[in-house]
C-alpha cells in the first residue's frame, strides 16, 4: 500500500507538471539545455565525421555531464541507470562482487557490452563476480574507477557493433568521452546518507584546463569519495533460536550487537581516489598528437558471515565477523596521433595499456585447521591476488570519395592488435593451509597462474547515401585469437527518412565473443559457515573429469528496426525493437552439490573437488562445485523508446521532458545435454535458468522532467521498475522470490547562489521504496539447514536493498 500510495502521489506530481506543460500555448522555441541528446555530434556508431545522434542509423542516446550531476549519483553506474532505460546496475553482490559491482545492457551479460574511453577499449576489471546471480560471470569494465566530474558526455550506443569494434560488443558500446577544456573548470563538493542513517557518503571533486603553450590543452580531474556501510539484514536465527538461548544464556548480553550480529546484509565500505588526465597538441592542421588516462586507488571491505563462539574460542570467545577487504589500484594510458596525410586520409594511430591489480585480504578471521594442527593461527591473511591487464594498439584511417551519389563515400579502414593477461597469485601460507582462512580461503597453489592471449583484427566500413534520404552503412571485420582461431563477422544499417518528420533505421548484424581469461581460469574456494563450493575452471583436470573441457566462443545475431519522427511540433520519438540471438552462451552453472548435510549425494562432484586440489573446511556438511560453461542458447527481445520535448512557460520557467521506455525479456532456447561424468547433476537447474529469464525487470521506464526559472533547476524522475523473480536453492529444494512493479522517485532542488556558485539538495529514492522480502519458506528452509537467515531482500532488485537516500551539493564553476 505504502508503494501505491507513494508512487501515485509522484505521478500526480509529474502528470501537474505535464499539465502545465500541455496547456502552455505556443512560445518561441530557445535551445534546450540539454539540446546535445539529440542535436550534438557523436562519434560512436559510426565512422563519417559530422553525424548527429538525432541523424543515425543506430540508436544512440547523448547523457550531458549536467544530466550526469543531477541524478545525485556520485558512483557512474547509478547514474546511467538513472538515465538510460536499457542499462540496469547491480546493487548489491555476494563475496567479493560486493567490492566490485557491475551494470548491463539490455539484460544481458555486463560481459556483452563493450565500454570505450575517448573511443579507445578499456580494460575489464579483474575481480571477477563468481556467486549465483543476475550478474554472475561479469569481468567488465569498472565504471567506478572514471569520476563523472571528468566526463564532457556519454554516448551509448544500444545496438550489436562487434563487426565496428571488436569482440564484447554484443549489446551495445558505452563511449565515455572525456573532457578537455583548455580553461575554466569546476570544484565540487557532496554529501549524503541513507533514511537510516547509515551508508554515509561524500565526495571531493575538482576538473581544471589548462593551456600551457599555444595549441597545447591539458585537463585534469582528482576525485575522492567515500561510501560507508549499511545494513538490511534480520537478526541471526542461530544465536536467537529458544535452544541456542538455552544453552548459552550469557549471549544476549555478552555478544556485541547482538541480535544483529551478523552484518553481511549489506552495502560494503569504500574509499576511492581517481584521477583523469586529457591532453593534446595540435602542431599543425594536418597533426594532432594526444593522450588520456585514468589512475585510481581504491580500499573495499564488506562483511562476511558470523561465525559462532564455538567456533574458536581460543581466539575469539564471542564469536567473529570475517572482514574480506581489497586493496586496488587501476590505471590505464592512452598516447596517440592523429591528423591527415597522403591526399586527404584521416588517420588515428593509438596504443592503449590498462591494468586492475586486486590484493585480497581477510582480517579478524582464523584458519580452524591451522590451529588445531599447531595451537596459534594469525587473525590476518593475505588471500591472494587478481592482476588483469590489456594492451591495445589500433590504427584507423577514412576518406570520402566523391562517387556521384547522394552523398559522398566514406571508406574506413583499421586494424587492431590486442594483449591480454590475467594473473591469480597464491595467499600466503596460513590462508591457504588445508582448508585455508575462515570466510575467504587464501588461493591455493593449484589455483595459482598466469594466462595470456593475443588477437589482432581487420576491418573497412562503407558509409554513404545512394540515393536521396537513404543511408547505408556495412561493416566487415575478421579477428584472430590465439587460443580460439579466427571468426568473420559484419554489420548492415540503414536508414530511410520518408519526410523530415518521419524516418525508418534497421540493423542486422553478428557477433562474436571470446571467453574472457578471468571466465577461463578463476579459481577459488566459496565458504559459508554450513557449505563450501568451489569454483573449478572449465579446462581443470576437476572439470575433464566431469566431462568437460574448456570453454568456446559465443557467437550472436542482432536484429533491429526502428523509427524516427517529430510526431508532433517540438516532439521527438524513436522507437526501436531488437533480437540477441546468442548460441553457446557462457553461463555459470547452478550449485552442483556433492555433499548435503555430510552425506555424499554424487561422488563425481566430490571426486573433481579432489581432483582439482582443493581441501575443505571438514565442519562444513555441505559441498558442490561452480563452473562456467557454453552450455545454452538465448534469444532476447524488447523494444526500446525515447521521447523528449520541451515547455515553454513564459515568466514561468521552462520544463524539459524526457521519457525513456525499456520491454526486455531473454529466453533460453536451447541446454545442451550435460556431460555423462555429471551423473544425476544438471548443470543449470531452475535457479540459474530464472536469473538468466525472470531476475531482471519486465520493463523500465523513466520519465524525466527538469524544470528551471531564474537561478532555480528541479529535476524529477520518476522510474517505474516492472516486475521480477528469482529462486533461492537450499540444498536441492527451490523458493520463489518476487520483486513486483516499483514506482521510484528522485528529486533534485538546486539553486545557483551566484553566477559561479550553485548549491543543491536531493534525494533518489525519496518515497523510500523496499523491495518485496525473500520468501518466508526459503529463509526458515534455509535457517533449518544451519544458516543464518540474516538476509531479508533479494540482492537481484534492480532499485536496491537499503531504501531513501538523501545527499546536499555544492559546485562551484570558474
């Protein structure tokens, strides 16, 4: 009731808003402040020089660094989201994916959309999200690490580009265009907090240019955030079942927090340092010389589970909460030249390196085995380290040929050679004793190794209009991988505008994606206080033993058609459907168990777990084995809409409205028969299915109106979140959990103080909206196996677990 309520009084604010609008008479029509969504220039989808986005072929929406600021979300995921109906972000993750969380397009894998920098590739990050999930298996680019107080614009182009630019872009390409203003810039200041008074937050910015020399600009950008705990979890069922309280009648007083004990429900902390540097020379009309790069340094840490006071008293006699914590730094250069030469040939000469380095710690835990063996065990461990790193060198050059058509030819032609490394070294000797540290096992020295690829591509693209109104557009491109051969693939646009009201786009295309080396060779142990599972790499001789061996590309067809049109005076429509087609898709297997409350319930689980060289805790009664595999087909369908326009209300302000709808469904189309070394295992049971088909939102739609008069800007999305659903598996046995449709609401108040100054307050979520609860039968099946049933929201809803959060922002401009 609370939702419809809420929700309904947004809407009646928006539909006044709308109102007002609506009954407006005609006015004089001045550029819209964020007039670069569809009138600026792109540079993504495309190689001719000179397009708009409101002119493309392909489905490209323009995000201002304006629109970046007002959605109050200093983490550029967030934001996105908050802005591009086809982008969803993860909002919270298990283990590890907690400390680097991930987003995607269109609800497939954040794997399948490849993300650029100045047009460049950047680098994926190297923790990779290994735990059941919608997220499952993402090894992406890490969005956190680029400041949005760097970012001139975004263009994200909804549409499959592999044959445009390489292996990833399967759904579509984020391009973060970075800014590079030679004067001026800004210092900004943020703060907030959730309803709750905890996952406190704040942010430092600065963005400054600078001209050195003459044609010389260089533009700097320093960043340093912090974003605290939080905690929406339920008490512990252990330490408050009648028995436990029985037995031991001191807990409730001795056990700090207690009954909240248990804190892993929760947003994990971070303290972030980044920087952006943007530079160029231009020696001539005809030689530009640039470079860019990023530099951040980054300290997570989230809770792991309680483990009881029975667990080692010796060292901690009330019991303790692992802390899994990494230590990260991520940078990436890009140094390049470009101009034009031999008779009017455009070129662009670049190379690009980039490199996340995780080193992961576990603090306040123990390794129980250790100690029995030897009587001592530190409390501190080096688990280990996640080194990934990629190095790019591209060559592009293009020029238009005069062919007596409509418009002249445009040939493009490049080639790129690409490095790629990934890196598990092992923990320290204690955490990877036997069973290794409590929580986060150290990795062992069978998980340990260093892995490498190298590929290089060819490819032309033909642009032109043949005849009047028409445009074409056709990409080729070949690639070569060193450990999976060569693939050909190529993309066809067009577009027909009938009037220049009304135009008709469509794309056809395939794709082709590597397995990433994190997907091909992570290895580590997951433990909880009751199971323990371990994920084996698809080539481990623990996999060959089940039938399995390695993994292969996807390959993937993109279908879309679409319109363009001004349906009415000062209104802009697009409307675009899609199909993904995907074959041997590479998805995480469901829990795979080999042992269930101690008893052996497949021995060729428990026979690869040997196999592989794992050792686990022997307390815990609960087994099984994670992998990756090719082992499905999907087929995803939706339909995507964007319609803006804008008011002008006289001496009352002017309003902007943008209305962006997403209709996205996947559906698997194909299991392949499990390998015979499985036994009675199926490698995707129901739960897996469901967050590939059912965990993300039916649809999403944003409606958007930004309201300004004088000195004062309100901006206020509203966001409805259509419904979705996922299973819990507890040992063997499955539990719905639903999340219904959501209306959530943001509202931002800003107010320029002075010409230079401008202060504003917010707050995302402002009605306060929780998703539905876990399933009750889950949680207490869950609670009867030993757990401790702390967590109460599903972690696959797509607005959050930890309800209003409200922030203050001051900015000044210079």
């Amino acid at each position: 009731m609370k939702t419809q309520i809420l929700g309904a009084s947004a809407l009646a604010l928006t539909s006044a808003l709308w109102g007002a609008a609506a009954v407006a008479g005609p006015a004089p029509e001045p550029a819209a402040p964020d007039a670069a969504s569809v009138e600026g220039v792109i540079v993504t989808g495309t190689r001719q020089s000179g397009v708009r986005a409101v002119d493309s072929a392909a489905p490209v929406q323009v995000i201002g660094d304006e629109a970046l600021a007002r959605t109050g979300q200093i983490d550029l995921r967030l934001a996105i989201s908050n802005l591009v109906p086809s982008f969803t972000a993860q909002a919270f993750g298990g283990d590890a994916a907690n400390l680097t969380l991930s987003a995607r397009l269109r609800g497939v894998s954040a794997n399948q959309t490849l993300v650029l920098i100045n047009g460049k590739r950047r680098h994926g990050t190297a923790n990779l999200a290994v735990l059941a999930g919608a997220y499952q298996g993402s090894a992406a680019a890490d969005l956190n690490f680029i400041p949005t107080a760097s970012i001139a614009r975004i263009e994200v182009l909804t549409d499959g580009a592999a044959a445009q630019y390489g292996n990833d872009a399967i759904a579509g390409v984020i391009n973060i265009i970075l800014k590079d203003d030679d004067h001026g810039g800004t210092a900004s200041a943020t703060g907030g907090a959730y309803y709750e008074s905890d996952g406190e937050t704040y942010s430092l910015s600065a963005n400054a240019g600078f001209a050195p020399a003459p044609g010389v600009h260089v533009n700097v950008t320093l960043e340093n955030r912090f974003h605290d705990f939080s905690f929406r979890g339920a008490p512990d069922a252990r330490i408050i079942a009648p028995a436990a309280v029985a037995a031991n009648p001191s807990w409730p007083s001795a056990l700090p927090g207690y009954p909240y004990v248990n804190r892993i429900a929760g947003d994990a902390r971070y303290q972030l340092t980044a920087g952006t540097v943007s530079a160029g020379w231009k020696a001539s009309e005809a030689l530009e010389v640039y470079g860019f790069g990023t530099y951040g340094v980054k300290k997570a840490t989230a809770y792991e589970n309680y483990r009881l006071p029975n667990r080692l008293p010796a060292i901690y006699p009330k019991g303790f909460s692992p802390m899994l914590e990494t230590l990260e730094t991520d940078y990436a250069l890009t140094g390049g030249i470009k101009g034009q030469a031999l008779g009017g040939w455009r070129y662009d000469l670049s190379s690009t390196y980039g490199r996340d380095d995780h080193e992961v710690r576990v603090r306040k835990s123990a390794n129980l085995q250790l100690y029995a063996d030897t009587g001592a065990a530190p409390t501190e461990f080096h688990a280990g380290d996640f080194i990934s790193s990629q190095w790019t060198n591209n060559l592009d050059v293009s020029r238009e040929f005069e062919v007596g058509w409509a418009s002249p030819l445009t040939l493009a032609l490049g080639a790129e050679q690409r490095n790629e490394r990934y890196e598990i070294q092992a923990g320290d000797a204690a955490a990877r004793y036997k069973s290794g540290s409590q929580s986060y096992p150290g990795f062992a020295l069978t998980d340990a190794g260093k892995h490498k690829r190298d590929s290089w591509a060819l490819y032309a693209d033909l642009a032109a209009s043949p005849v009047e109104n028409l445009k074409l557009d056709f990409a080729v491109r070949h690639e070569d991988f060193s450990d999976f051969g060569s693939a050909d693939i190529a993309k066809l646009t067009g577009r027909y505008d009938f009037s220049p009201a009304f135009a008709v786009r469509g794309t056809v295309s395939s794709g082709f994606r590597a397995p990433t080396l994190a997907e091909l060779y992570y290895s580590a142990t997951n433990v909880s206080p009751t199971t323990a599972f371990v994920q084996l790499p698809p080539g481990s001789p623990g996999a060959r033993l089940l039938g399995l061996d390695g993994l292969d590309p996807e390959k993937s067809t993109n279908l879309s058609l679409g319109i363009v049109a001004e349906p009415l005076p000062r209104v802009s429509l697009t409307i675009d459907a899609y199909q993904i087609k995907i074959e041997d898709r590479i998805v995480g297997s469901g829990a795979l168990y080999g042992k269930i409350g101690g008893s052996v319930v497949n021995a060729a689980i428990t026979n690869a777990i040997t196999a592989n060289g794992n050792v686990l805790d022997p307390t815990v009664g609960t087994t099984g084995i994670n992998l990756f595999s090719n082992g499905l087909d999907t087929r995803t369908r939706g339909v995507e809409i964007l319609a803006t326009t804008w008011t002008d209300l006289g001496d009352l302000g002017k309003i902007d409205w943008t209305l962006g709808v997403n209709v996205n469904q996947t559906k698997v189309t194909r299991i392949a028969t499990p390998p015979s070394g499985l036994g009675s295992a199926v490698l995707y049971d129901r739960a897996a299915i469901a967050f590939l088909e059912h965990a993300s939102p039916r649809y999403k739609a944003n409606l958007t109106g930004v309201y300004a008069r004088d000195r004062w800007t309100v901006n206020l999305t509203n966001t409805l979140y259509g419904p979705a659903w996922a299973y819990t598996n507890v040992n063997g046995t499955y539990f719905k959990d639903r999340i219904k449709t959501h209306l959530i609401t943001d509202l931002e108040l800003a107010y320029a103080v002075t010409d230079s100054v401008k202060a504003a307050i917010g707050a995302n979520n402002l009605f306060d909206i929780y998703p539905e609860t876990l399933n009750p039968a889950g949680t207490a099946a869950s609670i009867a196996a030993g757990n401790p049933g702390v967590a109460l929201y599903p972690s696959f809803s797509p607005f959050g677990i930890n309800g209003g959060y409200y922030y203050a922002r001051v900015t000044y401009s210079f």
